[in-house]
C-alpha cells in the first residue's frame, strides 16, 4: 500500500509492506519511506533482490552441508577425521566468502515483470538444491578415488 497518509495511514499500517510519503504522517506508520512516488519501484527492486538473495544462501547450506556430510563420510571409510583447524574452515572461513558475496549484490537496474520464487519448499528450489548434491557429491567421490 502507498500513500499520503491524509485518510489511508490505517490501511498503510495493515499493509503486508507499506510505503508513505516522506514528509507526511503515513512515513510514520509505514514500513519503508520515498520521497518521490516513482522511488516505489528501488523499494521493489530492493525486496525482490533480498527475497533472491535468502532463498540462495538457503540453497547454498542445504547443498553444503550434504557435500559435508559425503566428505566426512568418506573420511569415516578411511578411518580418518577431519583436524580442527579443518573443520573450522570448514565451518565458517570456507562459507563466509560466498555469504558476504551474495549479499554485496545489488538490486536489478530496472524492474521485471518475473517474480522471485518465494516458496523454499517449490520444486524448483529441490531441483536446484538435488542437482548441486549430485554434482559436488560425483566431483568429490571421483577426486576421492583419482587421489586414493
């Protein structure tokens, strides 16, 4: 919901996302404030690009953390373990760098008339999510052996 705030700063509040005017009462109630109304579409394009971003990182730790699991199983059939220095990287230096990457990316010049795929649970999302743990799990199986 956009407006003035004059007659509508109730159904601005009420609003799954709502936007006021900067110099009036509604910028009060509502959830983001513009100062012109043609600032509606950055604020779009910046909610777009958040929801993008959240459902990647979701799709990047499911991922890794199969490929962790295959990886520490394989060390399992080797009667080995990963070192802590290893399971820290592992944890956190190894993750951080794609996490602040994604979120350095910036929203789309212009607005599409595509809308993000908001359900985690869609069968885009599994495809996508099934087909990176298939790759990563035959590229580390294949290194495994190549290497053993």
């Amino acid at each position: 919901m956009v407006g003035d705030g004059a007659n509508d700063i109730l159904a601005i509040r009420q609003a799954d996302v709502g936007i006021g005017m900067s110099e009036t009462d509604s910028s009060f109630a509502a959830s983001f404030s513009v100062s012109r109304v043609m600032d509606v579409e950055a604020v779009l394009r910046s909610g777009r690009s958040t929801l993008t971003i959240i459902i990647e990182i979701f799709r990047y730790y499911v991922a890794i953390s199969c490929l962790k699991y295959t990886a520490s199983m394989i060390l399992a059939m080797d009667r080995s373990s990963y070192s802590d220095g290893q399971f820290t990287y592992l944890n956190y230096l190894g993750t951080l760098e794609i996490v602040i990457l994604l979120c350095l990316s910036a929203p789309a010049k212009e607005l599409s008339r595509f809308l993000p795929n908001e359900n985690f649970m869609s069968l885009e999302n599994h495809l996508t999510v099934i087909g990176q743990i298939i790759i990563s799990t035959a590229g580390v199986m294949t290194a495994y052996l190549v290497v053993r």
